[in-house]
C-alpha cells in the first residue's frame, strides 16, 4: 500500500492506497490557525506532527500500516518552519497567506531590484514568499534568527519527523526567493542577502526522490515499517498537478481551495518578465506557471459564515440562478491580491448595489468574482504560450456542480471534474508510487490513476456576458486603488 499525506492549511489529511494506487481510505483533521494581529496567519508545526500520529493511528485501526511501501508529501508553499540546534521549533509558522512583509519585500523589490529577483531565482518578491519573512524574523526578532540552525518548509518538517533526513524538493523551494529555479540550486546572491548560510538550508532532492526511511523509533507510534520509503513530496500546486495529470506542455487545472490557483505544466522555463505569474519547477522536474487568486474558496467561506451567518453551502448555492445575469461586481481581494496583479492593499467590494437584488443575486456575484480572478490569470499565461483548451478543476469548490458550470461560463471553456476533488493526497500517492517504482513515469502513473468524473460545457451567449463584465470588473480596480 501506499499514503499521500496533505498538509493544508485547514487542515492535514492521509490518504491510503492499495497497490494499484486506488485510495481505498482516509483520515483528516483540522489545524489551528493563528491569527494574533491582523495579516498574521501563523501555525504550531508540532501540531502539524501530532494530527499526522492521530491521522496514521486513525488510519491504522482498520489498515495493516506495516505493508505500507511508501508514504510522500504534498504542502502548503512558502511558510517558514525554523529550528534551533536541538532541533526544537523556534517560532511557530509564519504562513503563505501572512502579509507583514511589506516592508521587506517593496526592498527585494525595488533596492535589490525585480530584474535582478528574476535573474537569479526566475521569480519577483511577494509577501507569501519564504525570503520576505526570514528578512522579518531578522528584523523584528533577532534573537530568535541568530538561533536558526534549519530553515524548512512545512512538509519538510513533516519528512525530517519521520526520516530525520533534512531534505526537501524543487517545486516546494521554487517558492522561497532563496532558489534558483533554472539551475535548481540555491541563489548565493539571495542568501548573501539574507545572511543565510547554506548549511542551514536543507538538500534538494527531485519531487518524488527517496530521501530515506521510517525511523525505527517511530514504527510502534505510527504503524509503518522501518522499511516504509520517506517520498519528500512537493508544493501542493505542483503535486495537485500530478494528481490530477497535468503533467504535459499546455495542460491546465484550476484549484478552487482555500485560495484559488491557475496551472499550467510547461516543458521550458519561459519567465515573466512583468512577474504577474510565478514560474516554478513541477515534480516532473520540468517546469509550470502559477497563479494566485489569495481568496477562492475562502471568499465562499466569508460569504456564507461571516455575512449570511449559515453553514449549509449546498443549500446557498444551489439557489444561484444560472441564467440570471445581473450588473453586481465582486471584487475578492479580501486577503490582498497576488496574481496578476500584485498587490496587498488591495481590498474586497460589492458594486453596482440596488435594492432590487437579492442575497442570491450577491451570492453568485461573489462565485463570478473569484472566477473572474482566474480568467485574469489564465490570460496572462495564454499570452505566455499556454493554449488551455481543456480545463481540470479540483479543491473544494469544485464540489459543487453550479460553482463549476459558472466557471466554465466565465472562462468560455471546457472544465471537467475528476473522481477525486482532492488532488493533494492522490498526487502524494503517485509520488510515492513513483519513488516505490523507479522505472515507471509519473506519466505513465497519473493517466492509470486520474479519471474524468464530469465535464462541464460553456454557454457560450453568457460567456459574451461575462467577458463584458469581466472588463468592467478590471476598471473597477484601477479606478479604486489610488482611494486605498
């Protein structure tokens, strides 16, 4: 057998597969998540190890865990995990989705200089990124840097607890503004800059490399076998895209999660020079673009529990009339903005209010509103090359067939549904199967194990629509940003 472990931001789940791949069971539990000032979003990776036990021991009650062969991992991108020299946790996670470092990044930004960030790591600074917040941390606790001896990311935490083996990956490091993605090794200009040195940074390994095995102490706690392979896994984005087979040049998946993304898998590294999108390396070793929408599902979440106080998301959306258009514009920049736009100050709005409409009206208005975030994005990385005519959609908000038909509508393109909304796990098992099987490719794995579930077809008279609003919804933000 073989596990996919998936460490969101929520929450962390396990997924276990037989032999042939198929996942015949799960485990998941939330995570806490820190919210101390506001854009602080922070969380306790000793947390993140103890609900990997519990999913495992969850896991193992109806599963023989000793057979497992190989287990891999599939994070959450750019957070930063810091230890000491006993290897005790510092500080707790400053996470993907914390803006403090606005400071640091407009100087990566504008005194380094963005040519020079694409120059030596293909990619501009962003708040998210892994760079920014070491420069923070040395600013703002100093004491705490001046005891770092290893800087990881979340899943590498997760790997070195059951390998002990420092390690982590090319698609998860692409994220960090301390690597260089053409070369696949660290920028010395970047660490000189952070005053980091290498030492503390862990080895780089391929996505679905084998970085060792199962500590012995740890086969009781957890079940597996001291013969069990430590897969190291990769970036949730990249992994998501081997899980749902968007592994070759030109194909595309949409994730609507917690924050929403755009990916394209590409056989080059083809930057962009005006940084809207990220370029990173995929699992395969290849390459692939991401963008960034910072609030996809979580504007759903907001909608539904914050402003209408419910927590029953089928009934609220499935009230959404399809065919009712109406002159609302969501903006979702709730958290900020990333791609393609770029910047953290931007913030949320309803326009076009009057008292005829209703909590329906708004409701799919907020849907059209992430969705018109992920049209901005795929444009830029059709203009980049990308020529998606097929789209794969996975994460939560895929579960809901009227989210997925308006996002269809809105791109003017084919979107189809997989058997599994989760992406993570079952991408984590085909690494681990790969890291297991050597001889086989990732290819090969991910077209055995990745089925179409249902496609959904553009109404192409509403797509006309859309692409009229979506052009009022770009003014929208120009004219209201010089206000903030």
């Amino acid at each position: 057998m073989y596990l996919g472990v998936d460490l969101g931001t929520s929450a962390l789940k396990v997924s276990l597969a037989n032999d042939s791949g198929e996942i015949i069971d799960s485990s998941s539990k939330e995570i806490t998540l820190f919210n101390p000032l506001p854009n602080y979003y922070e969380e306790n990776p000793q947390e993140w190890y103890e609900v990997l036990i519990y999913c495992l021991a969850n896991l193992g009650i109806k599963h023989d865990l000793s057979k497992v062969r190989s287990i891999a991992f599939c994070g959450q991108m750019h957070g930063l995990v810091l230890l000491n020299k006993n290897d005790e946790i510092i500080r707790n996670a400053i996470l993907w989705n914390d803006s403090r470092t606005t400071k640091e990044v407009a100087y990566l930004n504008d005194v380094i200089g963005k040519e020079t960030l694409l120059q030596e790591t293909a990619n501009i600074a962003l708040c998210g990124f892994t760079l920014p917040k070491l420069l923070w941390v040395k600013k703002h606790e100093k004491n705490n840097f001046d005891h770092i001896e290893k800087i990881m990311l979340p899943k590498d935490y997760l790997a070195y607890k059951l390998s002990g083996v420092f390690a982590s990956d090319v698609s998860d490091l692409s994220g960090t503004l301390f690597f260089d993605v053409k070369n696949k090794t660290y920028s010395k200009k970047m660490l000189g800059i952070a005053e980091i040195n290498e030492s503390k940074l862990p080895k780089i390994f391929n996505s679905f490399d084998v970085i060792g095995k199962v500590r012995s102490e740890l086969t009781k706690i957890t079940g597996l076998s001291k013969d069990c392979k430590v897969v190291i896994g990769g970036g949730d984005q990249a992994v998501g895209g081997t899980g749902t087979n968007t592994l070759k040049n030109g194909d595309v998946f949409i994730s609507l999660g917690t924050s929403g993304t755009v990916f394209a898998s590409c056989d080059a590294l083809n930057i962009d020079k005006e940084a809207r999108v990220h370029s990173f390396r995929h699992t395969n070793g290849k390459f692939h673009y991401l963008a960034c929408t910072l609030s996809a599902a979580n504007s759903f979440t907001w909608w539904v529990e914050k402003v209408l106080r419910k927590n029953n998301y089928d009934y609220i959306f499935n009230e959404i009339d399809l065919n009712n258009f109406n002159e609302i514009i969501f903006l979702p920049y709730l958290s900020g903005e990333r791609s393609p736009i770029n910047d953290p100050s931007a913030c949320g709005m309803f326009f076009g209010l009057n008292d005829f409409y209703t909590t329906k009206d708004l409701t799919k208005s907020v849907v059209e509103g992430v969705c018109f975030s992920l049209l901005d994005n795929l444009k830029v990385i059709e203009e980049l090359g990308i020529n998606a005519n097929k789209i794969r959609v996975i994460g939560g908000g895929s579960k809901t067939r009227k989210i997925v038909q308006i996002l269809s509508d809105v791109l003017g393109k084919e979107v189809e549904t997989i058997t599994t909304s989760d992406g993570g796990t079952l991408g984590a098992i085909i690494l681990a199967i790969k890291g297991d099987k050597p001889n086989l490719s990732l290819e090969e794995i991910s077209e055995n194990l990745v089925h179409t579930k249902e496609v959904f077809k553009p109404n192409l008279s509403l797509h006309e629509k859309y692409l009229s609003k979506y052009l009022k919804y770009k003014r929208l933000y120009l004219a209201t940003k010089t206000l903030l």
